[in-house]
C-alpha cells in the first residue's frame, strides 16, 4: 500500500496509530522502510518475560537473532513454524533457533498454520498478514498490527489459542 509523492512515485505509508479505549492499536502497512522491521525488532527487545511466536513462513535470520538475544537475557521464548515451510524455506531459521536452545515446535495439525503472531510478555500482540521474510517487509503488499496492553479475555483468548497450536 503506497501513496503517491511529490514528484508522483509511490511512498510508503506511514504506521497508523490510535487509542482504543485503554489499549493502543498501531498498523503498519508494507512493504515500507526500515521502520517497520526496526518496530519489530524494538518489539521483540522490549520482551522482559516471554515471547510466543506462531509463523506460516519465518525466514528472517535477523529477527530470529532477535528472539536468541532476548533468550539470552532470560526472556522464555517458544515458537512454533508451519511444517512444510519449517521444513522448507524455513529450516535455517528453526534450525538457527534450535541451536540457540530456543523452544521450536513445527505444526502436527493436516491444515496450514496460517498465524503470523508474535505475543510478548503476555500483554502485547503482533499480529497480521505478513510473515517473517525479506518479501513481506520489502515487496509484499502486506500489514501488520500492535495491540497492547491486552485486556483479560484477549489474553486468555492468547493464550486458549496457544495451547492449541
């Protein structure tokens, strides 16, 4: 999604945020500058508990070496990766995060997993259409979203929805 500039070239959007009742809802549409792979990597930093990450398709080395950092500063971190793309694409990443001591499940289920979420601290989800890769933050039309802090029944929602996957 662009606008267009001055000289009439596209541009990227800039993120949307807003307030919703007590909580802040950012979207980010892409492909778009750095700042939206800066926000995530800043998301992924922020973590001081845990961080669950549930992805379709993960190939972004830097993003996986933001989650081994955050483990190493204590952080729990669990992932879980659609099967064929864990077993495809994505094996240097599940294998990078493997060998980082991270927690990484490849999806057991006969359809996709489809999620594209990252839920940090249990207070803050990230969560859209864009997988962790070059393409989504580069070339895909895509978004994503930041939600926090999360009400009671979205986290118990977070974390109903984990369970399963």
């Amino acid at each position: 999604a662009k606008t267009m500039d001055e000289e009439g070239g596209a541009a990227p959007l800039p993120p949307q945020m807003t307030q919703a009742g007590s909580q802040q809802l950012e979207f980010w549409t892409l492909p778009d500058d750095r700042k939206a792979v800066d926000r995530i990597k800043t998301v992924i930093r922020s973590a001081k508990k845990c961080i669950k990450v549930a992805m379709f398709f993960w190939t972004r080395q830097d993003f996986a070496q933001e989650v081994l950092d955050a483990a190493e500063r204590g952080v729990q971190v669990e992932v879980v990766v659609d099967s064929n793309s864990g077993r495809g694409a994505g094996a240097k990443v599940v294998k990078l995060l493997h060998e980082g001591g991270i927690k990484v499940g490849l999806s057991t289920s006969q359809g996709l997993l489809h999620h594209k979420f990252a839920y940090i601290d249990d207070s803050l989800l990230v969560n859209g259409s864009a997988n962790w890769t070059a393409r989504a933050f580069k070339e895909n039309d895509d978004f994503f979203a930041i939600l926090y802090p999360l009400t009671e029944e979205q986290k118990a929602k977070m974390e109903s929805l984990w369970k399963v996957i």
